[in-house]
C-alpha cells in the first residue's frame, strides 16, 4: 500500500510520495520490496496514489528488487481495505500479504511471520507489536490473547480502552477474509474494520508478535532515521 497523502509528514510528503522517503539513506519501500523477494514472494501488486509517478519511476517493473511488480491505482486516500480491492482489480489472487510501503522490518521478520501465520490455518493474521499508549490514536489498537486476533480497532477515539499493541501494519487474508472487503461502512474502508466483523461471526484470525518497526511518521523522523547523530543529546 504506498497511495497515501502521508499528511503528517509534511511539507515533506507535498514533494516527495512517503515510500520514497529514506530510512538509513535509502528509500523505505526498496528497502520492503527486498526483504518480500526474500521471503521467496514472486510478484507484488504496488497501490499508488499520491505521486505515483515518483513510485512507478522508482521500482519500474520490480526487476532491481527481484520481484515482478504491477500497479493498481487508488485516486483518493479510501483506506486500507479499498488498496486491497484495487489489487485484487488489478489481478492480485488471495492468500495475500498486505504491507503499508512505510515501515521497515527488522531483515527475516516478513518471512518469519509469514510462516507462522500459514502454521495457524486461519483465515487471517495481523502482526503485532507493543507500542507507547501515546501512539495508539494513529495506529491500529489490539487485543490479543493465545496469538488470537480479539479485537482491532483503527485509530481508536480517545478514551477508547487502550492495550499497548498495534497493528504492524502486516496483514495476511485468505480468500474467506479477502471475500468481506467490498461491503464495508465508511470512506475510509479499513482492514481492522473487516477483520473485526470476522471475529464478530466466530473466525480465528492470528495475532503474530514481531521486534519493534521503523515508522517515518512526523518530519523529525526522517532526521531521526537518517541522521541520529544529530539529535543525540536532545
């Protein structure tokens, strides 16, 4: 998913689309689109909005990265789930994993994941970590319990219940879950909201642990990810 306004990152993201912009000198969603080819993953569907043309540019036809990569087009910021209809459009076939093209993992994670959510058999998974409770309004809050999925809940509202874990965001749907994302309430159509409604009817969905992420969130973020040295003493 890398067709977001990325409005918290601005006046950075008015010139530059968010996966573009670099965590350790280079761009976040080439640093992702190595780690999914090592997971032995052959083509990947990229859902561009905001910029396109600097994407499309960047990864071409995903042969630097080892992937065969195609394009689906969002127009508007609909949300998550609305990427993933576009995809599948565009010729994505489920199982799918879902990956928002700003975080970077810690190398191994994806595949690691990838194989324990297989092992549960469910229809779904999410991967979740803890985070400060001050993060949860712009994250996907979540209630886990045995590595099941209990409850998640996009950007919760304040003085919603709080857990300290959140959502990656890594998805996994199987065809079962990819078959609930065309008649969700909303704009914004989000996966938490189809993932939720699943829970609701009685299906496991995994909830699968991972290391802290790298998130570029705020414009410091960028310094911080690039540059630490220079903020060392703040």
């Amino acid at each position: 998913m890398a067709a977001g306004e990325g409005r918290r990152l601005r006046p950075l993201t008015e010139r530059w689309p968010k996966p573009v912009l670099p965590i350790d000198g280079r761009p976040v969603i080439a640093t992702l689109l190595h780690e999914l080819a090592a997971t032995g993953l052959e083509r990947a569907w990229v859902v561009v909005g905001h910029l396109a043309e600097q994407i499309e540019s960047l990864v071409g036809d995903g042969g630097t990265f080892g992937l065969e990569v195609r394009y689906a087009h969002q127009p508007e910021p609909l949300g998550s789930a609305d990427a993933v209809v576009r995809a599948l459009a565009a010729g994505a076939t489920p199982p799918l994993l879902v990956v928002a093209a700003d975080t970077v993992f810690t190398p191994g994670t994806v595949a690691g994941v990838l194989g324990r959510w297989r092992a549960t058999g469910t229809i779904g998974g999410l991967a979740v970590r803890p985070v400060p409770l001050a993060e949860l309004p712009e994250r996907s809050a979540v209630r886990a319990e045995g590595g099941r999925l209990l409850a998640v809940v996009e950007k919760p509202a304040p003085g919603s219940p709080r857990s300290p874990l959140a959502g990656a965001p890594l998805w996994f749907l199987a065809e079962e879950l990819c078959a609930g994302l065309t008649d969700l309430p909303g704009p914004p159509y989000e996966l938490a909201t189809a993932a939720q409604r699943a829970i609701d009817r009685g299906a496991d969905l995994a909830a699968l642990p991972i290391a802290p992420t790298r998130d570029l969130t705020r414009p410091e973020d960028v310094v911080e990810e690039n540059f630490p040295y220079l903020l060392r003493g703040r």
